[in-house]
C-alpha cells in the first residue's frame, strides 16, 4: 500500500472510459529503421497528443489554443511530406504518386477542419473527424504506407 503522498502509479492515458480517446504512445515497431524519418514520426506525435487531451476536456475547445495546435501539425506534417517526397524522387520510388495523394489528403482534411474551427464549428461537430484523422488514419498511414517504402530506401542506402 503506497504511503500518503507517495507517487500516483495510475496513469490517465491507460484508461479506457467512454469517451476519452487514448493519448498515443509511440512504439519500437512503428520505427521504419530510417532515423531521421523515425524523428519526425515521434515529432508528429507530439503535435497530435495535446489535440487528443483537449479533447478529452470536458469542455468547450479553447479556441486560439486548438487554431495554433493545428497550424503548427499542418506546417509539420508538410514539411515532413516534403522530406518524404525528396525521398522518393532521390530514389525513384514507384509508389511516390499514390503516396503523394495519402499525404495531399490529410492536409486538405487538416485544413478543412482548421477552417471549420475559424468559423465557429462547436467541439462536438469537429470531434469525430478529428479523431479519426489523429488516432486512425495517421496510424494506418505510418503502419502501412510509410512501411511500404522503408524496405526500399533501405536497399537504395537510406539511413
Ligand atoms: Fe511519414
Ligand atoms: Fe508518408
């Protein structure tokens, strides 16, 4: 039994509650073995986790606060898709142009909702989206596309 004051060990992000999304936590086998790639994943998750505890809130977003959040994932995720793009031009990875269209769709769908949120769109609106772009399709993307060129730039020397 812990002492009064000792160190709380429960950890919110490991709760499972209705309605409260899991802060992500990155893992070994989300590394695609490319360092600087692997950097700039971690760093996107980073922008995503503040987003995903102002939406467990219980309140109304703060408004400035989640406008700068998202400009900040948008212009990081873009440079990001810029040093992939460099990547498979450098290399002439075949898959390049379907990977483009993956990226150029969740910037328009940040962008969408960044407007949304300009113009008065309640949290309740903008959640699911949300949501879905941080916790789902980011993780499908980096899990499935992103993988799918690692075994190639590895071969071409990329490191
Ligand atoms: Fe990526
Ligand atoms: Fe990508």
């Amino acid at each position: 039994m812990p002492g009064k004051g000792s160190e709380p060990t429960w950890q919110p992000e490991a709760a499972c509650w209705p309605g409260l999304v899991p802060l992500l936590r990155w893992e070994a086998s989300y590394n695609l073995g490319i360092p600087t790639l692997d950097q700039q994943h971690q760093a996107l998750f980073a922008c995503f986790n503040p987003l995903l505890e102002e939406i467990n809130a219980g309140a109304p977003f703060r408004l400035g606060f989640v406008a700068l959040l998202l400009d900040d994932l948008i212009a990081y995720a873009d440079y990001h898709f810029e040093h992939e793009t460099y990547l498979f031009v450098r290399h002439g990875y075949l898959g390049r142009n379907e990977h483009f269209g993956e990226h150029n769709s969740f910037l328009e769908m940040l962008m969408h909702l960044r407007h949304q949120l300009e113009h008065g769109r309640s949290k309740p609106e903008l959640l699911e989206p949300l949501v879905r772009l941080l916790a789902s399709w980011w993780l499908d993307h980096l899990t499935g596309q992103d993988r799918d060129y690692a075994e190639f730039l590895l071969a071409k020397g990329e490191q």
